[in-house]
C-alpha cells in the first residue's frame, strides 16, 4: 500500500472501491473529481480545495483479479471535522469508474494529530531508554564519585597513629569504634560523623584513651574477627554498648536501613563482655584449684589432717541426722545438672533459651533480643537461661511473665529480687 502524503492535513479519509470490470488508477481519479462537481457548491469543490491545499494528493492503490477491479482511497484533508465528514459522505455517492460499475465505501476518517501523538510517544520512549542506558550512568558516577570525594575529604587523622576518624570524634561526648577505614567511610555516608577505626587488632593507645574518656559503642562485622575486636578492647578499657552487623556481613557493606538497625540494637558491653570474662575466669581457676589441692596433698598432709580431724569429732552427735537432709540437696542437685548441662551448650554464643516446666527448649533467641522476645512470648515460660548478664530490666520482665528461674553468666547490680523467682548464675550451677 502506498504511503499517503499527508503533509499539513489534520485528517486522512480511507475508503474502499470496486467495480464490476477492469479500471485504472485514472479512472478512479477521474470518477472523484468528475461525479462530485458541484454537489457540494463551490466551497467543498474538489479541484478548488486541491488547489488551494486544503486538501492534499488523492492517492489509488487498485489491483485486477477474475475480471474485478478492487482496492483503497486516501484523502488527506486540512478542514474541519464536520467538513471532512462532508467530503467522505460525497465519495460514496459515485456509482460508475470508467465503463464499469462500482461502489466506493468509506472504512475511517484517520485523525492524523492523534497518530502523530502515539509516533510522538514512541519515538520520546527510545529517546529515554537510550538516555537512561548512555546518560544516567555517566551522571551516577559523577555523582558517587563527588559524594565519595566529600566523604575522603571529611575523614581526619586522628592521633599518633594517625587512625581514620570523623570529624566529630573531638568534640562528641559518644564515638563509634569500628574495624577499618571503610567503615568510617560507610558511616559517614550515612551522616555518622563520630566514628574512628581501629585498624587492625593491635589496638592503639589512642583509642585506649578514648575509650576512657567517652561512651563508646564498638561496631564490628558479623565475623570472628569482629569477636577478637571485641575481647580485646575490652580488656583494654571499659566498653559501653557493642553493635554487630549481620552475621556474615561487613559494617562497610550494609545499607542505611541495616546499619541503622545494627546501631539501634545495640547490646549494653556487659551483657556480651561479662559472660565472655567470667567464662574465661573459670576456665583460668579451675587448673589453679586442682593444683592448690593437689600441693596440699602432697606437701601439707599433717595440716590437712589436723584440719579435717576435729570436724568429725564434733559433729559425731550429729551425724544421725543428716541421712534426713541428702533428699533435697539431691533434689536441686538434678535440677542443677540440667540447667548446668543447658548452658554449657549456651557458652560462648551470647544466646539464650526459654524454657518450660519440663526443662523443654521453647524458643532461642540472641541475647540482645532476650527482654522482647520474652515480653512478647505466648507460651508458658518456666526457666530463662543465657549467656549474658542478668539484670534489673530481665527480673523485671521474668517477673510479670511468672518465671520460676533466671539464670544468667553472670549477675549485675540487681536493686529489687521478687521473692517469687529464683536468680542463679553460671557458678551457682556448677558451670
């Protein structure tokens, strides 16, 4: 089909023809021009309105087959609406081309703006693809390229060892401790301006004294490393707060929404530090114990004997009656063993475990999540045991929740005990 030259028009007519015999594109033309003169007046008159251009070229696409003739008629048109609809309505009163009989039908007036618009629509979606794909990259990294700049240029040197710090570290009354350079960097991009790194696990005197001077939070990746961090600035100095990324995660990795998250859910340092120290006290003790009591067997035997003698002695009388106490030492003894067994599983993971009547584990939660986890819990809990440090707000919670037993690494400074629950610490259960 050949492509109508619609030039200034606003609209094109389309119409169908056919006829009985055999014609030629100027005969079609011809019968159009010839048998609407003067059926409309001189102000619809096809030759005038061609000629003036208002109506542009009247192109024919006809073909012959079996001794028919059929084909399309397109009319472009620069008039109005009710005027084109005028012209189209004319064309199908042509009943002859050429010698043959024929019929012309007209099938849609095309309103050329709308076409021009869905072209224009198209061509402005290409054009924006092409942008997004050959612009928006270029200008991306322009732009994280000037944020990264800002970023660098913020960091300072802080101290002796010249440590990656922001520049808020001097006058903040709380900083960040974090492992490296590209956490500061992270935390800057996020608007955390008080942050300093430790770069690496030999820990700098100045951060030592930092530690001293201000509350300090350590945020550390979810690794091992991030656990070495910990248990050697808190041998250094007095922590306040310990943050962790995901575990599996680096700090320099996370998204605002997950750093931001990782800070909120700060855990106090003695929840974490506490239980860590006290499990390496024992470790430290126990060796110490053996090899006092052993010296003592070997080296003082009189002195342990003169000690040990008199004691049976004096409480001869007594004697008979203790048969009658062993059943509830026994008692809490097995209860004991349970509870000791339980946690030994716990040591080291800064976890805990909510138990019920039957020492069953319901639920394990992280430490750092302990108090909601057991505020919000709908089972029946009996024993709450963790690796961490009990506190006030822990007693409190079990308290209202009916908890028989709380038993945590280690016991903090505890101002109100209900006499309904029972507190015990790693020690009391022979862990």
């Amino acid at each position: 089909m050949a492509k109508v030259d619609i030039g200034t028009a606003k609209y094109v007519i389309h119409s169908k023809v056919s006829a009985s015999g055999i014609v030629e594109k100027p005969d079609v033309v011809g019968a159009i021009f010839g048998q609407t003169e003067g059926l409309l007046g001189p102000d619809l008159d096809l030759r005038e309105l061609q000629r003036t251009g208002r109506i542009g070229r009247i192109e024919v696409n006809i073909s012959s087959k079996g001794g028919k003739t059929e084909g399309t008629i397109m009319i472009p048109s620069s008039l109005d609406k009710v005027e084109t609809a005028i012209l189209a309505a004319s064309l199908e009163t042509i009943e002859q081309v050429g010698p043959c009989e024929s019929r012309v039908t007209v099938t849609k007036i095309e309103d050329v703006r709308i076409s021009k618009r869905k072209q224009i629509i198209e061509r402005a979606k290409n054009i924006l693809a092409t942008m997004v794909e050959e612009i928006t990259p270029d200008t991306l990294e322009i732009t994280e390229e000037v944020d990264r700049t800002l970023r660098q240029s913020e960091i300072k040197a802080y101290g002796p060892g010249k440590l990656p710090a922001g520049p808020h570290i001097d006058n903040s009354d709380a900083i960040i401790v974090v492992e490296g350079r590209a956490d500061v960097l992270s935390l800057l991009k996020h608007g955390i301006k008080n942050a300093i790194a430790v770069e690496g696990t030999n820990i700098p005197k100045g951060i030592v004294d930092l530690i001293q001077k201000k509350t300090t939070t350590i945020f550390v990746d979810g690794d091992r490393g991030g656990d070495l961090i910990i248990k050697e600035l808190s041998q250094l100095g007095d922590l306040d707060f310990i943050a962790r990324a995901p575990n599996g995660k680096e700090v320099e990795d996370l998204t605002k929404k997950e750093l931001f998250k990782a800070l909120r859910n700060k855990v106090p340092a003695e929840q974490v530090v506490g239980s860590s120290n006290k499990k390496s006290e024992q470790n430290n003790r126990r060796p110490v114990t053996d090899r006092t009591s052993t010296i003592s067997k070997k080296q003082r035997p009189s002195s342990v004997e003169k000690r040990a003698a008199p004691a049976p002695v004096k409480r001869q009388p007594a004697q008979p009656v203790q048969p009658a106490r062993q059943p509830a030492p026994e008692k809490k003894t097995g209860k004991a063993e349970i509870f000791k067994s339980i946690f030994k599983d716990l040591a080291g993971t800064f976890k805990a475990y909510l138990l019920d009547e039957e020492s069953n584990i319901i639920k394990e939660v992280a430490v750092r999540d302990l108090a909601s986890a057991l505020q919000n819990s709908k089972e029946n809990v009996s024993v709450v045991i963790f690796d961490g440090v009990i506190t006030q707000r822990l007693v409190e919670i079990s308290s209202k929740k009916s908890v028989d037993y709380l038993i945590g690494a280690k016991m903090g400074n505890i101002v109100k005990k209900p006499a309904e629950i029972k507190l015990l610490t790693a020690s009391d259960i022979g862990a």
